[in-house]
C-alpha cells in the first residue's frame, strides 16, 4: 500500500474508489467496508484509497473527552495494508480542518486530489465541520459531480453496530475476548520494554515492563493470557498483568508487565507488542511476599 501526506498524492490521472474514516483498530464493521470498497472497485478498474486523519479528530476537538485508540497510526497503517487496499491519504486534523464545511472537504481532498469515482462509507458516516456531512449529503454532491456512493451497514449478527466505542467499551471491563471477536483479531498494545523494580526476578517470575505507547486503549486492571510478540516476529504465551502491584505499593500508576513463558534473555529497550487471549482474573492484594 502506497501511503501519501496531504497535497502529496499522485497526480497521475488515475480515479479511485474512496472511503473516509479515522479507520481505528481496522476492525470487522471497517473490513467489511473495505471489502466492499475493493468490489466496487475491481470492475472498474479504479485505485482503492483510504483517506484517514491522524490525529483523531477528537484530541483537536475535545481533548479532555478524546477516546484512547485502538491501534497507533503505523499499525493502523499495517492492517489496512493487509487487506489489499492500494492506497492511503493521511489528512492531518486541526481547528482549520475542523472548521472546514463538508462540501469543502469533497471538493479539495476527494475530487481535487483522489478523482473519485466512487465513494463506499458506513451507513453511519459523519464528516466536516459540526459532523452537518452524511451519505445523504455525498449523494446530493455525487450527483452533480458524477461519482457514485455507498453507505454500508456495520451490523453485528446480533444487530448491534461493530464500532470503535464498542470495542473501547469492552476492554474498559476487561472483557479483551469480546474485544478481540469484534476487532477480527486479538486486541493488541505495543511499547518499549524498560527497567522495573526488579520484583518479579526475586521472585522466580522475572517480568518484562512495557512502556505503552502514549494514547493506547489499556484494557481494564486484571492478569490475562496472552502472546509477547518480540520485533524479530518471534512469539511467546505470556502471563500479562495490568495494575498497580498493591501487595508492594499503596499508590502506584498503573504498570503493564508480562512473564514471557520459556525466554530467558534480555528484552530491555525492545520495541515489542502484546496480544491479550482471555481475562484470567482481577488484581488481588496478597498478604506478604510468600503468600
């Protein structure tokens, strides 16, 4: 996937199939969206293009209410390379582009610079300023502009929408195998590995200290399974913890560390990734080091 900065793309005359969204976590409800995008597309013979925003446009907008994210912008960027689209547009959000009428934003970002043929969105979709854009309103300027649009339903088989609050939601309560049914994959955090207190090697449990990287949706305090993910690819099952180590400290932030199963080595200064598989349970306060 070829990745563009603003006033970056193309000029090469090529038309695109486009859809617009923050894209976070590439979740279900957006892969059906792309999947969908890519289908229109094929018979065309148009370029399928991400238009995407970093940073959320909510940390411009109301930073005090701005929602921890699911995947950090690269990873964002990996997944929606997985799943063959062609291209990615990153429009970066700020108080002008939040000012900017919907209109404007079709005109100077998806005519101007994507040539759009055809526009593919969920049902849902909000954009520019006040969130006053939807489908009805891409339909209304497709009309005159010659582009097609497509809202899509991102209904679970349940009937309730597969959304990133959802998600969100879910792992605030711990609940990472919900989570991860939604997501299409295990809910993942990334992070560099730093020194600690040391603890847990006295205690034959030597375990490895993520420092998250800033803005990452944290799921709830609690001990989970999961998958450590090492830069060179390799993988291990992981005991993850996530709290505040009460036994040991009155008041403490919390802290992300992981037993690594079956490693013996150095992870100091690894840029590393963690999976979570299942809450196992809370955090509990022992008694004393031996209990």
């Amino acid at each position: 996937m070829q990745v563009f900065a603003e006033g970056a793309y193309p000029a090469d005359g090529t038309r695109a199939a486009v859809t617009v969204g923050v894209y976070d976590g590439v979740h279900l409800g957006h892969r059906r969206v792309l999947d969908r995008l890519r289908a229109r597309a094929a018979p065309a013979d148009l370029t399928t293009a991400v238009v995407t925003f970093d940073p959320h446009p909510a940390a411009v907008l109301a930073p005090e209410r701005a929602p921890s994210l699911l995947t950090s912008l690269d990873r964002r960027l990996e997944l929606l390379a997985a799943t063959g689209i062609d291209r990615c547009l990153i429009v970066g959000f700020d108080p002008e582009r939040s000012s900017q009428d919907p209109a404007g934003f079709v005109q100077r970002v998806l005519i101007d610079q994507l040539r759009v043929a055809a526009v593919v969105v969920g049902e849902n979709f909000r954009f520019g300023h006040a969130r006053a854009g939807d489908v009805a309103l891409l339909r209304s300027i497709a009309a005159v502009d010659g582009f097609d649009v497509e809202g899509v339903s991102l209904d679970a088989a349940n009937g309730v929408p597969i959304s990133s609050t959802r998600i969100r939601d879910l792992l605030a309560y711990g609940d990472v195998r919900g989570g991860s049914e939604l997501l299409g994959r295990p809910h993942e955090l990334e992070g560099v590995v730093v020194k600690g207190d040391g603890r847990g090697r006295t205690l034959g449990y030597p375990t490895a200290n993520l420092a998250i990287a800033p803005g990452l949706c944290v799921p709830a305090i609690g001990i989970y399974a999961g998958v450590w993910t090492r830069p060179t690819g390799e993988r291990h099952a992981a005991a993850i913890s996530i709290g505040r180590r009460p036994t040991f400290h009155d008041d403490a932030d919390v802290l992300v560390e992981a037993y690594v199963v079956e490693f013996d080595g150095d992870l100091y200064d690894e840029a590393s990734r963690i999976e979570f598989v299942e809450r196992l349970r809370g955090e509990e306060k022992f008694d004393s080091v031996d209990a």
